[in-house]
C-alpha cells in the first residue's frame, strides 16, 4: 500500500475514533461524573485529560490526511484540486484545521466534535470515489489560478462549516439548557467571526474564478451551474453579515441564515453532480 493510501485510511480510521471518544467524553465527564461528583476539582481534571487524548487523536488524523495530500501532490503534480477525490480531501483538510483553531480559541471541545463528524463524513465520501490520477484537462492547466482559486474555496468552506455548526448549536442551546456546549453568545460569536473569516475568501474565489474563466472560456461569466450556486452562497452570507451589523439582528434569525448558507456551500460543492456545465470535470 502506497504513502497516499496508507495516510488517508489511517487519518479516516483515526477520525472515526475522535468522535466516539468524543461523545464518550461528554457522557462519561459531562453527565456521569459531574452527577456523581460535582464541580469538583477530580472532575476538571478528568475533562481536562479526555481533551487533551480526543485534541490528539484529531491532530493524528490531521497529519495523517495532509500527509497524504502532499503524497498525491507530488505524484500529479499539483494540489489536490482537480477532481472530486482531490478537493473532497482539500475541504476536509480544511474543516478539520478552522475546528481545532476554534475550538482551541473558544476552549470547548463541542466545536472540533462536530467538524470532527462532517470531516468524517466527507472523507468516507472521498473513499467511494476513484483516486486514480489523471492528467489535468486544459481549462485546468493554469496552475498559480487553479491553487489560489481552489485554495480559498477551501478556507471559505471550512470557515462556513464552522459558522454552520455553532448555528446548530444555537438552536439545540435554548436559555443554556446545556453544559456540555457553549453558552448561546459563545455560539453566536464563533458563528459570526468564522464567516468574517470565510467571507473575504468567497469573494476571492468569485473573483479569481471570474479571471480564470475569461483566460479558459473567452468569458467572465457564464452563468454556469457551479458559478451561479457560489454566487448565491455569497450573496446569502452577505446578507447575514448586513443583518448582523447593520440591522443588528440576533438570535435564531441569523442562526436560520447561517444555516441556509451552507446548505448552498454543499449544494455548490456536489452541484456538479447535479447539473452538467463547464465545472463538470470535478
């Protein structure tokens, strides 16, 4: 078995396993000894050291699917962007790095849980496909447009996934029911900055995306299916920040636009397989 093969199973498997002991950590230091035993100092400690085992095994898994990233990157070539395998390990690569950044920022675990469960689920999705490389088709061959481009749809998209759970959060969080998850302006916040962070890079991949199709296509724009679906993911975004700032809304209205927002990042992401058009390649 080949570097490439060996690290994507090994950071699959290795995921797999930070989320069950995740989901044991919040049974067992949450529920079981904070029952039992109270706020007490035995049970910070005890909760202090699953989350350093569940931060680890993540940080495995990381290494592991970057590890491979870079194997298959210089086999072909070029980043892992060209094709459907390639860019479903890139946007797992990048969900997993904004979710230990957050969840390192905010000190709660719940955040890295949940990024730790869509990456999971992304990359089973990557080993149903085909990983065989292929030469990159001629639309493809600008090689500095097609890292930056796919690059920041990366970020975008990680970042967007991190806003997307904390929204989930939000609404199970009602009047701080729950201890094992943020407290509700935590989720807010975490919300909020992670799509100040996508943001920018949504429109630079608009932007550079606009640029590259005039060089492949003769064109800036052509309404194609995977363009159009990322112009409405941005603009959807665009107008939750104006309601945040401008409008100062709050609560479950910018919650519920959140979570509209990436349902149009993963209709983008596998709008490919919905509709033919010039991104059909992916």
């Amino acid at each position: 078995m080949n570097l490439e093969i060996f690290s994507f199973n090994t950071g699959l498997i290795s995921l797999g396993l930070s989320i069950v002991l995740g989901i044991f950590q919040i049974i067992l230091t949450r529920y079981f000894f904070r029952q039992k035993f109270g706020n007490s100092r035995k049970v910070a400690k005890s909760e202090h050291i699953s989350s350093i085992i569940v931060t680890s095994v993540t940080i495995f898994s990381f290494l592991f699917i970057t590890i491979s990233i870079i194997s298959r990157a210089v086999k072909t070539g070029h980043g892992p962007f060209s094709s459907m395998y390639e860019f479903t390990l890139a946007f797992t690569w990048g969900i997993l790095i904004m979710a230990l950044a957050f969840s390192w920022k905010y000190r709660n675990m719940t955040i890295k849980l949940g990024g730790n469960v869509i990456s999971f689920v992304l990359l089973f999705f990557a080993s149903t496909l085909s990983s065989k490389a292929a030469p990159l088709i001629p639309a493809l061959q600008n090689i500095f447009l097609l890292s930056f481009h796919v690059a920041s749809a990366v970020v975008a998209y990680g970042a967007f996934t991190i806003s997307f759970i904390s929204a989930i959060y939000y609404m199970i969080q009602k009047d701080d029911r729950y201890t094992w998850l943020p407290p509700s302006k935590s989720l807010e916040d975490i919300s909020y900055h992670a799509v100040i962070i996508g943001f920018p890079f949504m429109t630079l991949v608009i932007i550079l995306g606009a640029i590259w199709a005039d060089i492949a296509w003769g064109s800036y724009w052509s309404w194609d299916p995977k363009e159009t679906a990322s112009l409405v993911t941005w603009l959807i975004y665009a107008g939750y920040l104006h309601a945040r700032v401008v409008g100062k809304w709050k609560g479950k209205k910018t919650a519920l636009i959140i979570i509209i927002g990436f349902i149009a990042v993963i209709f983008t992401f596998f709008g490919n397989y919905i509709f033919s058009g010039l991104h059909s390649y992916n």
